[in-house]
C-alpha cells in the first residue's frame, strides 16, 4: 500500500514539535478498534496532551494531516488487519512528523519491522499512562537537545589523535564491511570501527536511509533507480536495494505519474 507525500513542509513539523511543552502536543490517533481508540484518547488527555482527532485508517490519517496541524501521532501496527501503521510511519518519517507505535503482542518480528522505521516509541499492550508520558517525555527531548550548539551541515571522525570533519554533502554512501563501516566520499573513502547500525543512529534521517542491510545512501545524492534490477545509481555506482526497505525508500520520493 502506498500513501500521497503531499502536506506539511519538513521544516513546519520541526518547528512545532520543538517549541510546544507537554501540555500543548496535539496527538493524533490511528486505531481502528473503538475501545481502544476511547482508552488512548483518556490516557492523552491524562498526561496533558490532547488528543484532537481520532481515524480507523491510514489514509485518513494523512489526509487530516494536510488539513491540520499534528503534533505527533500514535498508531497501531496493525489496522484493519494489515501492517498501515509501519507504512505510515514510513510516510511520515519523511516528513519529520514523531510516530509512536503501539503493538498487540510481544511478536519479535512485528517488532523488527517497526524499528525498521525508526518511531519515536514503540508500546506492547497494555501500558500505563507513565510509560506513555516517560516515552513522549524522553522523545520531546531527544528532537530539541541534538539540535542546540550543533554543526548541521558536517559531522567529524576521529582519525588517532585527529578529528577530521566530512562535509554532509560529500558523502555518497556508507558500507559496512564486517565489524566496520566505509564512509564514501567525493575525494576519499574513512574507515569507522563501528557497526552500519550504530553509524545511522549518529546519521541526521533528513539526509541519509538505509536502502539495504549493508548500505547506507545519501539521498541528494541519489541519480537514478533501476527498478528492473533493484538497484540504486550514485556516482554511476549501482548499489543493491533491498526489499524489506524499498517501501521507505520511496516514501521518500516525489514520484510523477
């Protein structure tokens, strides 16, 4: 299933989500299950968050969003008995809009393909209202801290005794290579003794998703895609696209049809 790209610019979400307190949050809710739906609402309200509109499906969530401001939403991993809330995590990580997730069971692989699509939080039912408020809590900081006295446009590598700064827009692509990753460069390539898994949780999400286990892409510097092979041009490489993350790719993309 895929959803229109179309709303909100980036930037506005960015901007709300960093000025508003607790008690501002406007939440919207994806449940398809009325009971549910009733109780998420009452927890919301009951950490001071307000829960402004409720929708069964993800389609109408994304239409609601183009009509209103949305703070965040929560979502359940299954609606309507098919995966729309890790899709539409999916859409909205391109637009930089926080999701949280909400899961019926302890499924491991639920789990797996959640995370997949980085939401802010992640809930098995049934939660209190503390884990809600210390999950919303946590996540609200983690968007405004990162941001305050940061280098957006670089990032730095330690090199012995030398930090060696990598201008954001020079890099191709990342690849791991065992227990390393291979930054690719422009002019050169930076060996980092660290996991590629380790690497995209430093990596800012508006400029780098992984399009494969073994590789990370910059997307300004994306060319082409080869659908008939599943490959990804850059640099006139052809890099392997991965099944399990072509859906998020291309929620990333503005396709003309």
């Amino acid at each position: 299933m895929c959803f229109s790209n179309s709303g909100l610019a980036l930037e506005t979400y960015t901007l709300i989500i960093e000025r508003k307190t607790m008690d501002e949050l406007k939440f919207l809710i994806v449940e398809d299950n009325a009971s549910t739906a009733t109780k998420l609402e009452q927890q919301i309200e009951s950490i001071g968050c307000h829960p402004v509109k409720t929708v069964d499906n993800a389609v109408a969530a994304l239409q609601y969003i183009e009509r209103e401001v949305v703070d965040a939403v929560i979502a359940n991993v299954f609606i309507n008995g098919k995966p729309e809330g890790i899709q539409l995590a999916a859409q909205l990580k391109a637009r930089d809009l926080p999701i949280f997730l909400i899961a019926s069971s302890e499924d491991p692989e639920i789990y797996r393909q959640a995370r997949r699509v980085q939401p802010m939080g992640y809930f098995v039912q049934p939660f209190s209202k503390y884990t809600l408020q210390n999950t919303i809590d946590i996540a609200l900081k983690r968007r405004r801290s990162p941001e305050v006295g940061f280098i957006q446009d670089a990032f730095f590598v330690k090199q012995n005794n030398l930090l060696r700064k990598i201008p954001i827009d020079e890099v191709l692509w990342i690849k791991t290579e065992g227990n390393y990753s291979l930054i690719h460069t422009i002019t050169k390539k930076y060996v980092l003794k660290l996991s590629l898994k380790k690497v995209l949780e430093q990596l800012p999400t508006t400029y780098f998703i992984q399009i494969q286990r073994a590789y990370i892409i910059a997307l300004s510097k994306m060319e082409d895609i080869d659908t008939s092979t599943n490959e990804v041009i850059i640099n006139k490489e052809r890099l392997p696209l991965g099944r399990n993350y072509k859906e998020a790719l291309f929620s990333r993309l503005k396709i003309l049809k």
